[in-house]
C-alpha cells in the first residue's frame, strides 16, 4: 500500500484514454497515405481551435507536449540541442525543450503510446496572446517542413476591452479562412464554426464548475490534480469526448464533498498557486504541500481554459473575446483585482508565486505586484525561482524550504 498522502482521482483512466485516443489519432492521420485523411492543423493552446475543428481538422496543441516533456523530466537533455540552433537558453522552454526532441526525434510519446514523433503539421495556427515566442516555434516547423503559417496578433498589456481591440481580431480570425479553406479543401460554414464554439463553450462551463468546487472547504480537489485534468480542456475543447468527461469527473468530487473526503487530508491551510507549473515536480509539490496539510486550491494557470465570451451569438465575436480577456493579456490593475477576487473567493491563507525564468510572460512577481497585493489583503505569500520545463533553473531544497516557512509564518499568526 502506498504511503503518498495524494488521492487518486478515478477519473484518471478516462482521461488518460481520452489524452491517448487523440495523440494515436493524430498519429494515424499524419502517417496515412489516403488522400482523403484529416488534414492535421497545430494550433498554440490559446489559440483558434474552434475555427480549425470547423474546417475538419485534426487540432494538435505543442505546449501540450511542451508540458509532457517538463513533466517527464525530458527537457534538461533536450533543450541544448535547441541552443546549439541558435535557439537561447532564456527563452520558453516548452519551446527549446520541443525543439530540442525534433531535432534529437526524442519524445515521451513513444514509452506512452508507441508514436515515433509529434505529427507533422498541414497547416500552423498561432495566437501572440501568451507570448512572441509561439510564433517563433511555429515558424521553426514551418522552416523544416514548407507548410502554411498563420496567425493572429493580440494586443497586450491591456486594461478594458475596447470595440476596437475586438474589430481588429474578428478581422484577424476571419482572414484566416482563405487559407484554411486551401489546405483542408473545405468551403467555411458557419453553422459548423457555430456547433463547434457551443461545443468549447459547453466545455469550459463544466471545466469551470470543476475549479469552483475547490472553493468548497475541504477541497476535493488540488491544483496539482487541475493541472492534469485540465487536458481535455485544453486539447479537446470543441469536441463531444471533452463535453463526456467533466460531467463524470465532477460527479465523483461532488460526492467526494457529500462524503466529506479531502483531496488533503486534514486540510489545514489553502493556498493559491500564482503563474506556471513546476511540470517536473507536480508530484513532489503535491506531496510536500499534503504532508503539511496545506491544500493549493485555485491557481491562475489552470482559470485560463475559462472562455466564457463563447457563449455570444456571434462566434467570431466570441472567439475574440476568450481569447483576449484572457488574464495573461491584461494590464497590472486588471491582474490584481483578479486575484484578489480569486483570493477572497476559495479562502486563501498564503500566496505561492512562480518566478519561471524562461517564461516571464507567465510570472506576475517582477514589477512588485506580491507586495502591493500582500499589502492590501494580508495574505502571507512567497516567491520560488524555477522554471516550467528547466529543472536546472529549480532548487528543491530552497522551493521546500519557502513552502515551510510560509506555513509556519501563517501558524504563527494564528
């Protein structure tokens, strides 16, 4: 019997099937030689999935194998192979880490699901809402294999959504389709593109009454355990399996609370988790915040999934909402009012920000926003060093150390 204070999840084997059906689907349309197979379409995560499940395409997200090989533990062997192309060390790694297996044809997906590589792209679909560097990682593969690339350019740092910002993206979004309608052979239709969206939208309701349950005291669920359950969410968003699971998953955390079981035992203080994963020690994390009774309740990362606007009536509109109100697009006061609400809302006792060295787009603890936000709710927090994909940027006996002294600096205060 395990001695891991973590509970598992049941869910977890219907979500590990749904994560594997789609990457040998993928697998399967990138090496068939029928002329009629789905044509494949990568897509950045925060991108235009709806528009691309429209025209047929098979969606593959690569910061979902970015996260994949942070999570294996690949990334530190990989990401110099990345550098030695002129790609720097300062920059994304789920980027150099991605790049790095390509070039070495070198990933995690082989030991899951016995597929030689990530499946090539017919066509390539960024958004500049998270980052600059989705783009570049797209234009990588473009070089290599000659295909279509495409994309919408957000604005950032942005405080209200003006009609402005939103007529430039519809524009964006809809001059995507003569292309689209090239590589994949289809005319667009609009009643398909508005199923789709219903369907995303469906999705993220459910995703969302799945964090809002870990308001609940005890949580039935970690973050930890979101980061992972966040997957068809992200990768399946737009689909009928996506729509399957979260019922299911939300069925058994409802009646983990009708029991009273805990995702933490004993849970004693609830934290909140501010910017990336530390994918390479989600289980470490998970367990060192459990053996302390302390639950990480909600975090901004896994509330970015959360896409509301496409419910309007107009998908267009829709789509270029969710993809814009997103919390990494906005400017510092919308940021801190956010999480201040996020704070009050699940009961935050202390604040653990993520400082990821090659993700700065992603780390809201550089321009002083912990300790204005510390100083007007009082809620303790601390800061880690680390890096979503780089361990070699992480320091597990520091990181342990700090979550130490943050709960027994809110013990204490007690």
């Amino acid at each position: 019997m395990s001695d891991s204070p973590i509970r598992k999840i049941q869910a977890t084997g219907m979500m590990r099937k749904l994560m594997a059906d789609h990457f040998l689907e993928l697998d399967a349309a990138a090496n068939s030689t029928d002329p009629d197979r789905p044509k494949i379409a990568w897509c950045t995560s925060v991108g235009p999935a709806e528009l691309l499940r429209s025209f047929g395409f098979l969606v593959y997200f690569p910061e979902n194998h970015g996260a994949v090989l942070g999570s294996s533990r690949a990334a530190a062997d990989l990401i110099p192979s990345a550098n030695a192309r002129g790609y720097s060390p300062d920059i994304c790694s789920y980027l150099t880490s991605d790049v790095g297996s390509y070039i070495k044809q070198q990933t995690p997906l082989t030991k899951a699901f016995g597929i030689k590589g990530v499946p090539k792209a017919d066509v390539l679909v960024f958004n500049t809402n998270q980052c600059r560097d989705v783009q570049d990682w797209l234009a990588f593969y473009q070089r290599e294999w000659d295909v279509p690339m495409i994309g919408i350019h957000t604005q950032r740092d942005l405080g209200e959504i003006r009609a402005e910002h939103l007529d430039g993206l519809i524009e964006q979004h809809k001059a995507l389709i003569p292309t689209l309608e090239e590589v994949s052979g289809r005319k667009f239709d609009m009643d398909k593109l508005k199923e789709v969206v219903a369907s995303s939208y469906r999705c993220t309701l459910l995703w969302k009454k799945v964090l809002q349950l870990a308001a609940t005291k005890p949580s039935p669920i970690t973050f930890f355990d979101c980061t992972i359950h966040m997957g068809p969410a992200v990768v399946l968003r737009g689909t009928a399996e996506a729509e399957e699971y979260y019922p299911v998953l939300i069925k058994e955390l409802e009646q983990r609370i009708a029991d009273g079981v805990a995702a933490v035992e004993n849970e004693n203080l609830r934290f909140y988790w501010e910017g990336m994963p530390v994918w390479g020690r989600l289980r470490d994390h998970a367990e060192q915040f459990a053996g302390q009774n302390v639950c990480v309740v909600a975090s901004t990362y896994c509330n970015s999934w959360i896409f509301e606007p496409l419910g309007l009536d107009d998908p267009f509109e829709g789509m270029a909402r969710s993809y814009t109100e997103l919390f990494i697009v906005r400017n510092e006061n919308y940021k801190e009012d956010y999480l201040q609400r996020m704070f009050d809302d699940y009961g935050i006792d202390g604040i653990v920000y993520h400082d990821a060295k090659t993700c700065p787009n992603n780390s809201n603890c550089r321009y002083g926003m912990p300790q204005r936000l510390g100083g007007k709710s009082g809620v303790p927090y601390v800061t880690i060093n680390g890096d979503l994909n780089d361990l070699r940027l992480y320091s597990d006996e520091q990181a342990r150390t700090q979550f130490e002294a943050l709960a027994e600096q809110i013990q204490e205060g007690r």
